[in-house]
C-alpha cells in the first residue's frame, strides 16, 4: 500500500505567492485519493500570510486534518506564523531531504514550501516525501516533548 494514501486529510492555503503552485498541488491531493480542506487564498493581489496559517493551524490542532501545507514566496514566513501555535510543528523544505527528516526526526505536521525556491515538479515530490515519512519515535519524542514546553524563554 501507498503510504501518502494513509494520509486522509490535508489543510492547504497560500498566500498570494503561492497561487501559482495552487492547482498542481490539490490535483496531486486528488491523485493521491487524499481529502483536502482548501483555506486559499486564490487571490494574486497581496494578501497577509498569517490570516491564512491560521486555520490550517486550527484544523490540525482540532484534528480536522492531518497535515497542513502552507505556501507563500519563501515559506519562511508561513512557517513563523504557524510555529507560534504549540502542538504545531511547521518546517519549510526546499527538497526532499529535508521533507523527510523533518518528518523523520522532528515530527513535523506542516510543510511550508517557498514558490520562489521550488517549482511545480519539485513541490509535488517534497508533498511526497513528506506525506510518506514515518516519525521515527526513540530518542526524537523527548525532542518534541520538549518542543511543546510553555512558550517563556
């Protein structure tokens, strides 16, 4: 079996940078046989990344989704605004390798993916990757026990 197929629901939104890898990715979504809760933007004028992080974040916290996959021009950005929410581990990855040990070693639950850095092809093998690396569990659970620790430095 597939292992991206035992993935049932994904959270997606962008922001305006991201429209342009907006149909590539749901029709990979839709290959896969993955359901998908579309957060937008479809808008290419300028809109604000964090308005759009934050209900990815809130259906993975309310466990309406599984993975979250935000995409702005960087991913950088989507990253930060999501990474201020606890339980909420977002990593941005520009190839696979990255994908995968985020995924291996820091149990990430949101890829951020930068349109600048990674083109349609790429960003479906990153989506790949992603949804198809297990959490290694061992030593990594102390790591993201630790992760979710209170908020003061």
């Amino acid at each position: 079996m597939d292992p991206v197929a035992k993935v049932r629901m994904v959270s997606f939104a962008m922001d305006h940078r991201g429209v342009c890898l907006r149909s590539t990715l749901l029709d990979f979504l839709r290959r896969k046989g993955m359901g998908f809760i579309d957060r937008g933007t479809e808008k290419k004028e300028p809109v604000d990344y964090p308005i759009y992080a934050r209900p990815v974040v809130r259906d993975i916290l309310e466990k309406n989704a599984d993975f979250g996959v935000l995409i702005c021009g960087t991913g950088i950005g989507m990253s930060m605004a999501a990474n201020r929410f606890c339980g909420i581990r977002a990593v941005t990855a520009i190839n696979g390798e990255m994908a995968e040990f985020s995924r291996r070693h820091g149990h990430a639950n949101v890829l951020c993916l930068g349109s600048q850095w990674v083109g349609a092809s790429a960003a479906v093998a990153i989506l790949e990757v992603f949804f198809s690396t297990p959490f290694e569990g061992g030593r990594h659970v102390r790591r993201i026990e630790l992760l979710d620790e209170g908020h003061d430095p």
